[in-house]
C-alpha cells in the first residue's frame, strides 16, 4: 500500500528539484506510475514542492522513464526561475537596476513570464534604455494581469521619445486601473503638451511694486509701482525627443500701463544638444537673445550653457550648470554695463515625497563690464521647493540669498559698494484642461546695501494664462 507514504509526501518539506535523483535499490514500474501521478496532479494545482518529491520518487523508482525526467527537469527550471525573479524583485527594491535586469533574464530563461518581463522592462526604462525595455512591455502587455502596467510605461517611453499622441493614448488606455488612473490621466494630459514640436503662449498681466527700483527710506520719495500685461510665444523642435539635438525661438512683449520708458519686446533663438535624461544628463547650448526698451534697441546677447546632472542612488541626484552671458548694450547710458556676464551653480535634488522634491544648492557669479565700478561677483546658497499638490495642481517655492561685492570703489560714490540680496519666488500652476495652465505667482526681493540709494524693495505678483500644444 502506498496511500501512507503518498500522504506523507503532501506534508513534508519540498526538496530541490534539480538535485540529483539517486535510483531505488529495486525499480518498481508500478509505485513509480501512482508517484507520477500524485506529481502530476500537484503541479497542475500549484503545489511544486509536493509535485517535485513526488516525481523525484518515482523517478528512483523508474529511472529510464523519459516523462518522469522531463517533468522534473521542467520543475526545475521553473524553481530557477522563481529563485531568480525574487532576487530581481530584491535588487529592484534596493535600486540595483541593472543587477535586477540580469535576474530577471534569468527568470524568463526557463519560459515566457510576464511579470519578469515587465518589471526588467520597467527597470530598463528607469536605466534610460528604452530601445531593449519597449519589446519586453510589449510581451508583458499580452498578459491580461500586466496589461493595465504595460500600456502605462509604454506610455512614458512614447512620452520620452516624443510620441505625444501614442504617449496620451496610452496612458489614457491604462488608467483602466484604479491604481494607475490618478497618475496615468495626469501623464496624458501633460503628452498632449509635449513632443519633437512643441508650441507655447503665455499671455500674463502683473503688478510691480517698485519700478524704478526706488530706495528705501528715501526723502519725500514715492515708490513707482505700475501694472503690466504681457505675451511670451515659445517653439522649440527635438526632432529624436528628449535626448538628443534641439533648436527653439521665443518672442515676448511686456507692456506697462503708465511707465512706457519700461516697455520691452524681445526675440530669442537656441540650439543645442541633450544626451540622457531626467536624474543623469549632460547638456550643451548657445543662445542668442535681442531687446528693444521703450521702443528703440537696449540689449543684444550670446550665451552659452553647460548643465549636467548625475543620479545618487534612487532618490537623490546631483547637479552642475555653468552660464556665459556676453551682453552688448546699446544705449549710451548703459554701455558700461556691457561685458560677460557668468553665473555657476552646483545643486543636490532630493525626492521628499511620491510627488515633491528640495534642491539645495550653491551659486557663484561674476559680472565681468567695461566699468571696474559696476563690475561684481557673487556668492549664495539657494533652496527650491516643489510638489504635485493633486493631479492638476503644482506648487514651488523658491527662496535664495545674495552676497555682492564690487571690484573697485565707485569714484562718483568714494567707496565699493556691497549688495546683500533675498529672492523669494512663489507659484502655483493649475491644469485647467489638456492644454491650458493657470499660473499664479509671486516674486519679492529685499536688496540691502552699504550705500543706502541702492537698498530697495520691491514685490511682483502675475497672473498668466498658458497654452502648449505638442505636434509631431
């Protein structure tokens, strides 16, 4: 009778299926057939463990029965491939991506898996490779318990690349799962902003507290605030997505309502080259920009920047920008002030939340015009502050503080002037639909100085409308 020792193989500890088997002193055809059987009952339901000391005994007890071999040695590629996807699963956890992209090869060695296929695709996304994560979210996609997940990260690759149609369609094609749907409905509605050819109009109106940057304290002195209205009008073309070369053209138009001698229309134009994305990214451009004040010419300007940002472990990264501005002032007044103007900074970004992030950062400037008296460097630290406060609604906070020191003394001033400066900028940023953007923000800056005509205070709050459309 072979019930008992069946029985006991149901309760017992599962053994190693791809352990060598060890043949019975003396084959038995017949409780080898009934152990097969009780293996091939435990696999369908599930139960590898029982299924694999059930064929393993069989197997001692009929060693030449090709079946018995090959559902043991199936059994056994199985367990590797469970032994690997969970050690994948660990290395996910611990933000050793690339470490888990060969853990999970591993596991879909044995077979077609779709969770071991998604989740090597999501990491490889996260690793920047989109080309090898996109066919593995396509095998995951054709399992209906991935699908939902899939869709969503295949969505983002599109987004990254551009593809902002197939980006919103996709997302959107995702958000079938409660999960994914607050997340997936945001995503879409920020790719029909994005993609190789995306327009933007802001048209905003303001008030300025201090125009003419009237000083503090000041004998009988009014501060000149004054209301503005204005329209800013972007293009920017990336023909390979966010990565790769790029060129861009702007125009503004800034209009005060009593102060004409402050009006100011401007054209810009950009080009340059991007390689990698996100938390590790280096970039290279030059820019040039022109200005007219009041109705006649006031600025031209090249520039040229360099930015790259390298990722510390999962949540954190860090990053380095330095700006070369060489301005050319028109005016007769302003012409001293013309010269290379250059700002450095060095930061580090932390993810504080699912949907926030604080940089901390440090900048050094120097403002290299014709004037040795009106030329300065700086020095600084400055905090940013931002957070998702729902699906459509941003928030950031920026605060910085300024420490300017002049070269030389000003002959007309017999001393060098010291600036102290404290920034502060607040926004708010509302979707109101697929393409427009409320954007409400604040900006304040209190200027200290050891010549009191250059301690001001000003404050500007703006209200603007925005429109972006991604094309292509």
């Amino acid at each position: 009778m072979l019930a008992p020792a069946i029985a006991a193989l149901l309760v017992a500890a599962g053994p190693d299926p791809c352990a060598p088997v060890a043949p019975a002193a003396a084959p038995d055809p017949a409780a080898a057939a009934e152990y097969r059987a009780v293996g091939e009952s435990e696999r369908r339901a599930g139960n590898r463990d029982t299924a694999a000391a059930a064929l393993r005994t069989a197997l001692g007890l009929e060693p030449g029965d090709a079946g018995t071999r090959g559902a043991l040695e199936s059994l056994c590629r199985e367990a590797r491939a469970t032994s690997a996807f969970d050690r994948g699963v660990g290395l996910m956890d611990a933000g050793d991506r690339r470490g888990a992209v060969a853990a999970f090869e591993e596991a879909r060695s044995g077979g077609p898996d779709g969770s071991a296929a998604l989740l090597e695709g999501i990491c490889l996304y996260e690793l920047g490779e989109d080309a090898r994560a996109t066919p593995l979210l396509d095998e995951a996609e054709q399992d209906p318990d991935h699908a939902d997940a899939a869709r969503f990260f295949r969505g983002l690759v599109a987004m990254r690349a551009g593809r902002s149609e197939e980006a919103a369609r996709l997302l959107e094609a995702s958000a079938v799962d409660r999960h994914l749907a607050p997340l997936a409905l945001g995503l879409a509605r920020l790719a029909r902003r994005d993609g190789r050819l995306v327009l933007s109009f802001l048209a905003e109106s303001g008030w300025d507290s201090n125009v003419d940057l009237t000083p503090d304290g000041a004998p009988g002195a009014t501060r000149a605030g004054d209301g503005s209205a204005g329209l800013t009008a972007l293009g920017r073309f990336a023909p390979m997505g966010d990565t790769g070369p790029f060129v861009q053209a702007t125009a503004h138009v800034r209009d005060q309502l009593h102060y004409d001698a402050f009006d100011i229309a401007g054209l810009g134009a950009a080009a340059g080259v991007q390689a990698g994305r996100g938390r590790q990214f280096l970039l290279a451009e030059y820019a040039y920009e022109y200005r007219d004040l009041g109705g006649a010419p006031y600025l031209s300007a090249n520039a040229f920047l360099g930015e790259g940002r390298l990722a510390l472990g999962a949540r954190a990264s860090a990053g380095l920008g330095w700006l070369a501005r060489l301005e050319s002032f028109r005016t007769v007044t302003d012409a001293p002030y013309s010269g290379l103007r250059q700002l450095g900074e060095a930061d580090v970004t932390f993810e504080t939340g699912p949907r926030s992030t604080l940089a901390l950062a440090w900048r050094l400037g120097l403002d290299g015009v014709r004037d040795p008296a009106l030329s300065w460097w700086e020095t600084g630290p400055r905090a940013a502050f931002r957070v998702a406060a729902g699906r459509n609604v941003r928030l950031g906070l920026d605060v910085a503080l300024s420490l300017r020191t002049y070269r030389v003394a000003d002959p007309a001033l017999g001393v060098t002037r010291a600036d102290q400066l404290v920034d502060a900028v607040g926004l708010l940023e509302w979707d109101l639909a697929d393409r427009w953007t409320l954007r409400v923000s604040a900006s304040a800056r209190k200027a200290f100085s050891n010549v009191p005509d250059f301690a001001y205070t000003k404050v500007a709050p703006m209200l603007g409308l925005a429109y972006t459309v991604g094309l292509l």
